[in-house]
C-alpha cells in the first residue's frame, strides 16, 4: 500500500491546497509533478494517488496533459483510488471533462473529482481583491478543504460529469495550447530587476533562463504568473497593461491556519 499526492501550482494556491490536504490524509509523499517527470519511480507502487493542479483556459496546464499521458500512462499504475482537485478563480469551465478523458486515455479513471474556488491570479483579466476580502476568500478555502479532506478520508465517489460538448471543447482546448506558450512575450523586465533568478528557479515548467543577469522567457509558458507574483521587485510588468491594473498575490503558507 503506497499513496502519494502530486502537485502542479503556478502563483502557489496549488501547492498549499496540497499541503493542506497532506494534513488530513495517511499520505505517503507530496510530489511536484515536475519531479515525477523527471524521476517516474517515485511512483512505484503507489495505489491511491491523488492529483491537485489550477484550471488555466478552462482546462488543465499543458504539463497535466504529459505528465498525464505520458508519465501515468507509461508508469502503468494499479491505482485502487485517484482523486483529482481543481483549483480555479471562479470559472471552472471544463477542465473536469478534459481531465476525464485524459486519465481514460491513459488508462486510468478518477474516483473523486472536486473544483475549490480560489483567489484569481490572472491579473491580464482580474483584479486582485484587497486584503480583507483575501481573508474571506481563505476561511471559504479552508472549510471547502475541510470537507474534501473527509470525503477521501472515506474515499467517497464523484466522478466527473461530461459536459455537453465536452468533446468539441476537448478539441478546442488542445488546439490552443499550441499557443499559449509564446504568451510570455507581453511579459516586460523592468529596471527593477535585481538579477536575483527567483523567477527561473521557482518557474513550474523550466521558461526561464537567466541571460546577462536578467530575465528571458523561452516561449513554453503556461501563463500561470507565477514570477509575475514572485518577483520582490515587482519588476515584472505586462504589454498591453492589465485592464484593471496591476495588483500581487501570495497565497498563505496554509488556508487552515
């Protein structure tokens, strides 16, 4: 009996939603899924796993998609319980049909599939709210996690509803990470940068290289903002500017708290 958590977080609600749950569960491992890329036999054995990534385009990080058919499908795990938790801004969209069929590609089939409403961090379309309302946003966070934590506890089933065009929206949404990489690219260093690499230690998915002491994105972005929320400088801006203007996000260590 081996049971792990796998992780992918951007500006880091993610990863603290795992953590939280890490808690509340007889867990074996918390993994970050690029760690599992590299190395598949950290999942050797395991027979309950559960999956916790953000909805970016009403569907999975293009990551969640290799990571999916090509590190689970190759590892060929005899999975008794999966359970997958999204993390979104409010719009959860598809990304449970699209994960669903994912994990039937590959071979497997989710138990549990739960979306928690989180902060939104893409600040190109949302503002991010005050402190106060911050607050509010966490204590919903923590009871919504609460109750998800005790459902696996009893491995409950909720298995994902496929949406009317679920198919068609599938379709649209794998065609679209074809570009979404090169969205770094309305992503401007200022003269703040200090050269201090946060950003390209911390990026998810490897996109940044430090050239010169500074910043350069490689155009396989994920456009989870993770260094745009990072940077102690605030040196990272956007081209076109947010049309609700800029605004920063760090997450608490844990929404329990």
């Amino acid at each position: 009996m081996k049971s792990a958590l796998c992780y992918f977080s951007g500006a880091g609600n993610s990863k603290t939603v795992a953590q939280d749950l890490g808690t509340m569960l007889p867990l074996d491992s918390i993994l970050p899924i690029a760690d599992v890329m590299n190395d598949p036999s950290l999942l050797e054995g395991t027979d309950t796993l559960g999956l916790v990534f953000p909805i970016y385009f009403y569907g999975p990080p293009a990551l969640m998609k290799r990571f999916i058919l090509e590190t689970l499908h190759a590892l060929d795990l005899k999975i008794d319980y999966l359970f997958v938790i999204l993390t979104h801004g409010g719009m959860p969209f598809y990304a449970a049909s699209i994960t669903d069929r994912l994990l039937a590609e590959a071979g497997y089939a989710a138990s549990y599939v739960s979306p928690i409403a989180m902060v939104d961090t893409y600040v190109p379309l949302f503002r991010i709210p005050d402190s106060k309302k911050q607050t509010l946003k966490h204590t919903k966070i923590a009871k919504r996690i609460e109750k998800i934590g005790k459902e696996l506890l009893e491995q409950q089933l909720k298995v994902a509803t496929r949406l009317p065009l679920s198919r068609l929206m599938h379709t649209m949404w794998d065609r679209s990470l074809e570009l979404r990489g090169e969205k770094d690219r309305h992503f401007v260093i200022t003269d703040a940068c200090t050269g201090c690499a946060l950003c390209a230690r911390t990026c998810p998915v490897k996109n940044i290289a430090m050239e010169g002491g500074k910043p350069t994105f490689l155009h396989a972005c994920e456009q989870c903002f993770g260094c745009y929320h990072r940077c102690p400088e605030h040196a990272i801006a956007l081209d076109p500017k947010p049309l609700r203007g800029y605004g920063w996000y760090t997450p608490p260590k844990s929404f329990k708290a």
